[in-house]
C-alpha cells in the first residue's frame, strides 16, 4: 500500500503515455475490492443508493427464477446454467489469436472476470446453483455489472440457501463431469459431491434452509440481544431514503442532537440477537406525528395495545 501511495505521489496528475490505462484496471479493480472489503469490517461501508435499486431488481429476478424451478422442477435456461457453472471452475476462455496479439482491453477483461469466479466459489455450493440459474453470464461480467452491485448480489445469495435441488439441478451437473476444462478441476469435483450428497443439516444449528420447515414465525421466536450498533456519524444520515429521511429529522432526539452540535446521532440502530440464525432488527427514531405517516404510507396494522 505504501508502495502505491508514493508512486502515486511522484506521478502527480500527469499523464503517462507509457502506461496504458487499461493495464492500470486490473490493480484499480484489487485495490477496490480491498478497499470495500477493509470499510465492511469497519463498519464503514454503505452502499450507494443506485447499487441498491439494481440489486433490488436483480434479486427479485433470482428470487422469481429459483421459485420457477421448484414450481416446475425445469431449468427456464439450462444452457445458461451450465456456462455459468463451466465459468466459475473452469474460467473465461483465453482469446482464440496469439496471447501476444490480444489486447490489453481484452486481457483486462478477461482477468477481472477470472477474480469475480474466485469470489463466487467462495459461496457455498447451494448458493453457488442459485447465482447460475439466476444470472446470464453476460449480465455479471464487469462490462455489465459494478463492483459494490456484485458485492450486494454475492450477500445476497444467503437467501436461497437450499439443502436440496430439483432434479434438472444434478442432471445437468452430472452432464458437466464429462467436460474437458473441467476434469482436472478438484474444486469442482468438491463442489459436485456436496451438492450430490448434502451433509445432514443439525438441528438448532447453522443458518435455516429457505425450505426448512420452521413452527414458530420469526416473530415469535425468542429472541436474547447480544449486540446494540448505534451512535454512526451524522453525515451518514444521508445514505437513509425517504420518507425516512425526512421522519427522522422531526424526531425530538435529532432536535436535541443538533442542540448538542453532536456529530453522532443515535436516530438509527441495529439488534443482533445471539441467535446468528435469527434477524436483525433496525431501529429509527422519528416524529410522533410522522410516525403515524409512516403508519399510512406502508399500510400498518395494529398489533399490540395496552
């Protein structure tokens, strides 16, 4: 890292004609990537709003597919399926001319595409199936598809956590076994076992199945707190959306906060149960009378009086 600071010291703002851009990208690309990695242990990473709104939709899409695939017990695109399954242990195919004659655009290319495969194999193997039914390869390259979006879709993955697939699923990877690029392959042959024969899931423990037959409603679980997150800077406050935003400035505490000349607020906090299969809860403060707004605008029902 310091390596890279004082190189960037020296180099200034000018332009270096020797250096081309494209070959730049590659360690742009590691550099973020570590960097939003060091800010999420931090606790300083926020999502930008747009990221949000695309991810939004993108999940919505998987979450519509993979419930499809159980209706039906039919892959929608079982080619798309197996390229992305071929993509992620086998890698993108290197170009068809001389690796000299490539260019640097492509090479670029080719390389960020091979980290993203890096980090997707990352996932367990059931999340792993719903990312390569959900998504075209096309739509998850990084011509496509922006780091921080990438990044929201890969945290995602954890609500199709399956521990059985129709299955179309094993048919078409048991079809794969046979695929030149990917016999020598160990973490696919990995990856294959698991999903042919899924460890019994212990009761009581690790994260639940979305096919999971749970008695209670999570609401009515019992929850024992282990963690309270509050207090973040003010300036963030501009990450929340509306009518949130505006809810929460009316709030008696954000009054006295600005009284204060606090640079933290306390408007909005996070509950971790001890429970890691449990939810978390988030919190804001607002107005009494926006409260009811609120009440209003996202059709809220009564549910306890007293």
């Amino acid at each position: 890292m310091q390596g890279v600071e004082e190189w960037l010291i020296e180099s200034g703002n000018g332009s270096h004609p020797e250096i081309e851009a494209d070959a730049l990208k590659p360690l742009a690309a590691r550099l973020n990537t570590a960097a939003t990695t060091l800010s999420k242990r931090a606790g300083m990473f926020h999502t930008p709003l747009k990221s949000w709104g695309i991810s939004d939709k993108l999940r919505d899409q998987a979450k519509t597919t993979i419930q499809d695939l159980f209706k039906s017990g039919k892959l929608a695109k079982p080619a798309v399926f197996r390229r992305n399954i071929s993509l992620f242990f086998g890698g993108p195919k290197e170009s068809e001319v001389d690796s000299d004659l490539e260019s640097s655009k492509d090479k670029s290319k080719r390389m960020t595409l091979n980290r993203r495969c890096e980090k997707l194999r990352e996932l367990s193997p059931s999340r792993l199936v719903a990312w390569a039914v959900s998504f075209n390869p096309t739509t998850w390259d990084a011509s496509h598809m922006s780091h921080a979006v990438f990044a929201s879709l890969m945290d995602d993955m954890e609500l199709f956590e399956h521990s059985t697939w129709p299955g179309t699923i094993l048919d078409n990877l048991r079809a794969l076994q046979d695929l030149k690029r990917l016999k020598d392959s160990r973490e696919f042959d990995d990856f294959i076992t698991k999903i042919l024969h899924p460890p019994p899931q212990e009761a009581g423990t690790g994260s639940r199945s979305n096919n999971t037959a749970i008695s209670l409603p999570p609401t009515h679980e019992n929850r024992e707190m282990q963690y309270i997150f509050t207090n973040g800077p003010v300036t963030n406050m501009s990450h929340m959306p509306q009518p949130f935003k505006a809810a929460m400035e009316t709030s008696k505490l954000r009054k006295w906060e600005i009284a204060q000349g606090s640079s933290t607020t306390s408007a909005y906090s996070t509950l971790f149960p001890k429970d890691g299969s449990q939810d978390v809860s988030f919190t804001i403060w607002v107005g009494h009378n926006d409260g009811y707004l609120l009440n209003d605008i996202f059709g809220l029902q009564l549910a306890i009086t007293s």
